[in-house]
C-alpha cells in the first residue's frame, strides 16, 4: 500500500462549516468528515451579520479533531468558503465588527448608483461577472461613509479571514478575489477602470495568491489551541468554494463536460481557457470566476437548494416539520412540471416564508399553486433542472461549446430527484459526485503543493474517478414537456434566459 499524508480541508458553506481529514498519496485519495458545525447568521440592529467569531471557533475545533484523527500531525491545512463577503481590520490587525451577509439589504439600490458612473457595460468588459446585488463591489459602495470602512486598512475575504487568524500572514487568493467585481479577468489583478471610477482603494487588499502558494504555517497559540505538533503549512487552495469543487469535478481529460455544483446556490457553467466578454454573456448574465490552474470559471449563479431549505425552515417554524427523505421520495411521483418558477428570481433572495414567494411566482404566471409540502417540493425541484438546462445549454453557445455530459457535485449530488430531473430537462447523461466535491478540491491543492501528488488537473481528476463513489443517470421522458413549462416561466415576455437575475 503507498504511504499517504494527512491534510486538514476546512470547507465553510452558507448554513455550516465542516472540517475535513484527506489522506492523499500515490493512487490514494480517503476522505472523512471529523467535525462539522452550524453557521447561523444574526440580526442585530437590523443588519444581518455572520457569526465570523463563531465560526472560527468551529474551525479550531475541527483542526483539532484532524489531528486527534492523524495522530497529532497533519501535512497541511487549506481553507476555502463563499464568496464577496469579507471582514475590515484595522492598522493593528484588529477586526473592525463581524462581517455583514451577502443577504442583508444594505446593497438595496446600490447597483442603480454604481451604474451612474460605471455603465452595466462597462463593468462587465472590465470584470466579467455577472449582476448580483450583493457582490463586493456593492457592498464597498454601500459602506461608504461608515466608520468601520474609515477606520479599515485592510479587507480579508472570508476564507482570507480564517486563514489570517490562524496564521498572522494577510494574502488575497486569486479565485475568490475574482468574485468580487473588481478583478480583471485577463490580467488577473484589480481592474483600474472599477477601482479608479468608483474611488476604492486596492490599496486594502493585501497580495494576490494564487491555489498552491504558501500561505504561512499555523502560529503556536493554534497549535496550543489545537494539540497540533508544528510547523504546519498553511495553503492557498480554490478558496472559493466553487473553484475546489471544480477542481473536485471527476470529468476525464478531453470530455465535453459542463458542471453543476450544488448546495445552497447552483454553480452551473463550463471550465474554459479564457474569458467571454461579450455583451451577449452580459445580457444572459454569465460570470467569469477565476479557477485553479490558470481556467476560467464561465457559469451562472441559480437560487439552488436554499429554495427548498427555506422551505423547510418555514414549516417548521409553522409547526409542521418535514422528513426530508420522506419529501423527496414522495415528491418524485408527483405529477412532474405542475408548477415551476424562475429560480433566479431576485425575489427568492431574502430569507424567510419561502412557500409564500413561490406561491405569488406560479400564481403571477397563472400555473397552479402548490399547496402541499410535497407539490413545492416538487416544483421547487423542476425549478432547478429547468434552470440547469438553461444555463448549460447557453454557456454551451456563448462560449461556443459542445457539451455531452453534466457533472454534478456538492451537496446536491445526493439528491437523486435532483439529478434525474436534470438528466431528463437537459437530455444530458449525468454524473453524480463526489458530494464533497470542494473539500476533495481544496485537499488536491494542498497535497500537490507539499508533494503527495504529482500532475496537472487532469491526473488529479483521475485519481478522484478512482477513489470516489459515482452515480449516472441516463435521460428520459418527454423533452418537449421541459419547453412548454419553460415557457409557462415568461410566457409574458418569451423565452428569456432561465435563471438571470434582474
């Protein structure tokens, strides 16, 4: 059996935080969860918060855990989470209030005064991304004027964040930073046009690194707080979720592949060499996010399973609590494309009585509305895999792409309805797994930086069709149904693209 070495992935999602242990080496790739924990954002004031604090006691826990787990000593530790939120610190390191949510409404309006001096046009030939009112660049506009920002002489992405905490080195990793609607995408550093116009300082982030760069080791009151033996390398990875998970995309070399990765948003687009730029990706809304190994992230943000996680929370708050498994089984056979909606509707943006917007969106377009917890569900599930088939077939044409196979990782790929449904609206075979596509992702930097492995993406993909558990699901039924139902979405202005936001 080849020796293999341990590495801690510290993978922080919307709704919880988990630390994983990989024990990776020549032909070995084993994967274990050892510490898992909730992130639940606070209110306070009327500002939605993350409990940073909070989560990076999680952290240090899980870190602990790992090495209990390894025997007191890990190889290495990377830290990838969301995107375009972040934490001010002061000249003294200091951390000046806890992070504000993407969700939170101070954004609201802020796109229509970025846009007086920073035309939609404009923006895009300079960034690539796509339109979403929470995105840095928002966020950093509508903080103007507050103390905090003042006061700030640096700003820390929330993976950037964890990573200072545990190691006393500030650095900006390069796929996350290209979430913020600041970077140019071609050059690969902050966009002068964006920065200069809008009078934000690059001067608040620190150096640009890129997955794979050291990130400095873990300090001694980690290691203390954790019983780790040092020194411990800490690792740029994909610290954007979804440039690990797709990393974490098993496809073999030459496939014509487009991904989706699932969990709380669906990522769905396709890797490619370069940037599309055009004013047609614009109007479509498609977003160009940095990956691993030099690729572009070409995709499109969909609602994903917050729809029905919201759902959940909402019926439970009514005192009707739902068997998920339950749901899901009976959802899949209940009449099929009933009810479906926009899924990147901006109305679903916002927490909270989920069941309710959902209602108003199928009665707004004169569909039957749902009534059970089992016909949402099954709407909110059509929803999605109409919305997958958008964006892959048109990220297929703009960028000029074939696409054979989907792949779908993240939490998502356990859901078989999900899947299935996607296979049949796509009329694509589709590929299920891994779940834990971004923490395979994250470890997969970490070892070929120290060694472990060798190769480029293709060889690392390789070694995760080896290792890790797949499912396929073939397409079927009537692809007709899909277009009709599309259509019933925006059968009052045609067929727009499914899931743009406004």
């Amino acid at each position: 059996m080849s020796s293999s070495q341990p590495f801690a992935a510290v993978d922080l999602g919307a709704s919880s935080g988990r630390v994983m242990l990989a024990r990776i080496g020549a032909g070995t790739l084993e994967l274990r969860e050892v510490h898992r924990f909730p992130n639940r954002p606070v209110r306070v004031g009327g500002t939605l918060h993350w409990d940073v604090l909070g989560l990076y006691r999680g952290v240090l826990d899980g870190l602990r855990a790992a090495g209990e787990a390894a025997g007191g000593r890990l190889a290495g530790v990377g830290v990838d989470g969301w995107a375009v939120d972040y934490g001010l610190l002061d000249g003294h390191g200091a951390l000046l209030g806890n992070p504000v949510h993407y969700r939170d409404a101070r954004t609201d309006g802020t796109a229509g005064e970025v846009a007086a001096v920073l035309p939609p046009e404009e923006l895009y030939a300079a960034t690539g991304l796509q339109h979403l009112p929470f995105n840095t660049v928002y966020q950093l506009v509508a903080a103007r004027g507050t103390p905090q920002l003042a006061a700030a002489r640096r700003l820390l992405l929330i993976p950037d964040l964890i990573a200072y905490w545990l190691t006393g080195v500030a650095g900006t990793e390069l796929t996350n930073a290209s979430t913020t609607q600041l970077l140019d995408p071609r050059t690969r550093d902050w966009s002068p046009v964006v920065t200069g116009r809008l009078g934000i300082d690059p001067g608040l982030f620190p150096p640009l690194r890129r997955p794979g760069d050291p990130a400095g080791l873990l300090l001694p009151e980690v290691l203390a707080e954790t019983g780790l033996t040092g020194p411990v390398p800490v690792t740029a990875v994909g610290s954007h979720d979804t440039a690990s998970a797709v990393l974490g995309v098993p496809a073999a070399d030459g496939d014509d592949f487009a991904y989706i990765a699932t969990g709380t948003w669906s990522l769905a687009g396709l890797e490619l060499d370069a940037p599309v730029l055009t004013e047609a990706s614009r109007s479509a809304n498609f977003t160009n996010e940095l990956g691993v190994d030099g690729t572009v992230r070409y995709l499109r943000n969909i609602m994903g399973l917050w729809l029905l996680q919201e759902c959940l929370r909402a019926w439970e708050a009514q005192g009707d609590p739902q068997d998920l498994d339950a749901l899901l089984a009976a959802a899949a056979d209940a009449p099929p494309l009933r009810s479906v909606v926009d899924a990147g509707d901006p109305a679903f943006l916002a927490p909270d009585d989920m069941p309710r917007r959902i209602a108003e969106a199928c009665a707004r377009t004169g569909q039957p509305v749902p009534r059970t917890p089992v016909e949402f569900t099954r709407c909110v599930l059509d929803s999605l895999a109409l919305a997958h088939r958008a964006a892959v077939e048109q990220a297929a044409a703009l960028a000029g792409r074939t696409v054979r196979t989907v792949h779908v990782v993240g939490g998502g790929a356990r859901n078989a309805l999900l899947c299935r449904l996607t296979a049949d609206a796509t009329g694509l075979p589709v590929v299920a797994g891994p779940a834990e596509a971004a923490a395979l992702g994250n470890a997969l930097v970490q070892a070929r930086a120290a060694g472990a492995v060798e190769g480029g993406r293709a060889e690392l993909r390789g070694l995760l069709r080896a290792t890790q558990p797949l499912r396929y699901y073939d397409p079927s039924g009537d692809r007709a149904a899909w277009d009709r139902a599309a259509d019933r979405i925006h059968g009052e202005t045609g067929r727009k693209e499914d899931g743009a936001c406004a």
